[in-house]
DNA sequence: GCTAAAAAATGAACTAGCTTAAGAAATAAA
DNA sequence: TTTATTTCTTAAGCTAGTTCATTTTTTAGC
C-alpha cells in the first residue's frame, strides 16, 4: 500500500468522506524516509511537522541534566508522533523526535494542519478524534506510572505491545517505562530463572 | 459572574462565535454543586459528564491494590475534568472524580456534546483545541514524573500552581506528584530548616 | 568472516523514597 | 468548650531501583 493510501484509509476509519475529500487529505502530507538513529525533532528548534508512521518506529525522549535519555513516546505504524507542546503551540521543542529503525512516515506541516481544519469541518473531527484518543492513552500510562511497579509496567507492556518487544532495543522499553537498563535486565533474566 | 457566563467567556477565548452560538452553546450545560468529598464520578460506572470548573476543586484519582489513592488530575476554576477514558469511549470508569471543597461546576453530558459538535463546527473546532490543549499539558506532567526527583517535582508545582499549595490539603498535592504524605512532609521541613 | 561498535548481562555497593507506627496539630462537629 | 476526625510531622528500619565498573553477546560495516 502506498504511504497516501495508507493514510487516507486511516481518515476513512474516523469520519466518513468523500473520494475528493480523502483526496485533498492525502495531498496535504508528504512522504519521508528516516534512517536509523536520525533526528526528526530537536531541542530548541520549533516542531514544524507532526508525523504519521507508515513503516518502521520513531519515538520522542527528553534528555536530563545527567544525560539520560527519558522516552516519552513509542510510535509504529499507523501512530503519530511530535513534540505536542512545541507543534501545537508553535515553540522551540525540548524533546527530541528519533527514528528508531529505518522508518517511512508521512510528515504535514503545521500550516497545512490549519489549511485542513479550515476547509473542511470533516478535518477538524479527525484531529479532534486523534487529540482525544491521545489523551486517553497519556491517562492510561500515567496511571501505570502511578500505580505499579516496574516489573508490572513490564509485564503489562509486553502483554499490550507485544510487537515492541522484539522489535526494538531493551534500552528504549526500560526508558518508555521509567527504569534503568539494568534493572529491566535483571527483571528479564529473574523472570526466566524462575520459570524454568 | 454567572456559571453560564462563565464558560461562554471561557468559549470566546478559543473561537469567535456570535452571541446566539454562545447562548447555544450554554445552553447544553448544567449547573452542579458538589460539597466537599462527594464523587462524580465511580469505578464501573460510565463517565456520562466531562466538568468545567466555576468555583472550587476538584481531583481525580485511582485506587490501587494497596487501598492507595493516586491522584491523576487537578482541577480549579476553569479547568476541566472527568475519566476521559470512560467519557470519551463511554464504558466504566476506573477513577474516582472527587470535589475537594465545595464546588459549583457545569457539567456537559456525553449526548449534548455530541450534539454540540453535530450542530456547528466551531463547537468541534472548541473541544479539539481543549483536548490538544489537554494533551500537551500531560505531556508536561510525564516529562517531570520521568525526568525529576520527588524534591524537584514539589519545587515545580509550587511554582507552577502556586494557588494550590496553600488551599489544597498536602496528602493530595503527595499523591499528586507520586510520593508518600510522609516523604513530602520531610521535603518541606527539611526546606524551612535549610533556608533558614 | 573479521573487526568495531552497540547492546545486554552481571554483580556489588549505594540511596531515594517507602513503610510503619505513634504522636502532635489543626479543623470540624457537637 | 470539649470531643472527634482529619491532616501533618517525626524517626527508624527497609526495599525497590540506581550506579558504576566489567564482561559477554549481538549487530553492522567492510
């Protein structure tokens, strides 16, 4: 499936509309292909797309004073991915948005964001769906957060995104989930001890 | 000021509409009082309202195996709160929502937002830009879970809400922030004995 | 297939923050 | 004013998770 069809099969699940309306969709997007490891977003420098995965995984991660690389987003196909509070308010990023493997998204400009809102009510449903559901998952993770332990949020990680786990590096899951690589290790290797 | 008036001047703030889009719009609110400690909302049952806040405090928290409160939201004068993943996918809750003081709120029933949103595209243009507004302001709130200490994540919210700290009870504004009441008594203890 | 780099595992020492428990203060109720 | 209830404080012991240093394994480039 083509990048375009891709995307406007993903308008069709939300809103219904016509071929010409998924048409001007799709025509507002632009495809991208990100290697490994390379920077879609940065500190500093405003976010001006927000990006819609095709193929591949990307995530966003803040870095601390020390150094250490927080994740804050895990995005694979069919997910969206930005630095929210720099996209939507058109200020200087403090996350850095990274492509994980070798990844294909569809990239739309802020500007273009707006022209869609505005000629189309039907539009404006769609990102008021995508920013709804966004916020309902960021609850459901800051009450894992909240409320277990690591190796719970493991647990449940792996049982909700099986497809992460052996698709990307340990190092970014313990980050996601707020631990530090060698304690999720240790977690891992404890739990395969005491099955056997 | 009215409740009603209220939330009309807070809609003006977010889009232009007429005056007749405002009584509209007012319209498919409620005026509520909650006194202090009384729930909105209750594990297994669904979220039927989302609530704008006229004059009070409210908060939502989960309760976890332990018997353990843990506070996901706060919300005063102007701010908004409910389950949104009950309200929005209209199946049982898994938060409480609590007044934390005797409050006046609105409250806006799944049906009538539908309704709303059906009717003009400017009220959809409204509730998409709060749940982005939403969003982001989550997105905050991980990055200082992940990325602070218990010390500094006090420090911040004192500064960021600073009306909070002197009207809320301290065992909220711990649960809030992910520690225990104890460890935030110390933090703030500690503080006066160092300053001085 | 070899080499270099990246990622994962291991273990020991350490610490931030939790738990428990008991008392003091503050607030509300009567 | 007294009593009851809720909230806050203090301190000691504990544990989940970190840190750091090293080794092993996997991956990627040539």
């Amino acid at each position: 499936m083509l990048p375009t069809e891709k995307i406007i099969h993903f308008l069709q699940q939300k809103v219904e509309v016509t071929t010409e309306e998924a048409a001007v969709f799709g025509e507002a997007f632009q495809a991208k292909i990100f290697r490994k490891k390379q920077l879609a977003i940065q500190p500093t420098f405003t976010a001006k797309y927000r990006y819609y995965v095709v193929k591949g995984a990307l995530r966003s991660f803040i870095m601390d004073h020390k150094g250490e690389e927080n994740t804050i987003a895990l995005a694979i196909e069919d997910w969206w991915i930005t630095d929210y509070n720099s996209y939507i308010y058109q200020q200087p990023a403090t996350l850095f948005v990274e492509a994980i493997s070798n990844s294909t998204v569809l990239q739309l400009s802020y500007e273009n964001e707006q022209k869609l809102k505005a000629a189309n009510p039907k539009f404006e449903t769609f990102f008021r769906i995508i920013a709804e559901r966004g916020l309902a998952s960021q609850q459901r993770r800051l009450i894992a957060n909240l409320t277990q332990s690591a190796e719970e949020r493991y647990e449940n990680f792996a049982k909700l995104y099986p497809q992460f786990v052996n698709e990307i590096p340990q190092y970014i899951i313990a980050s996601y989930l707020g631990m530090s690589t060698e304690f999720l290790s240790k977690i891992l290797n404890h739990k395969l001890n005491c099955k056997s």
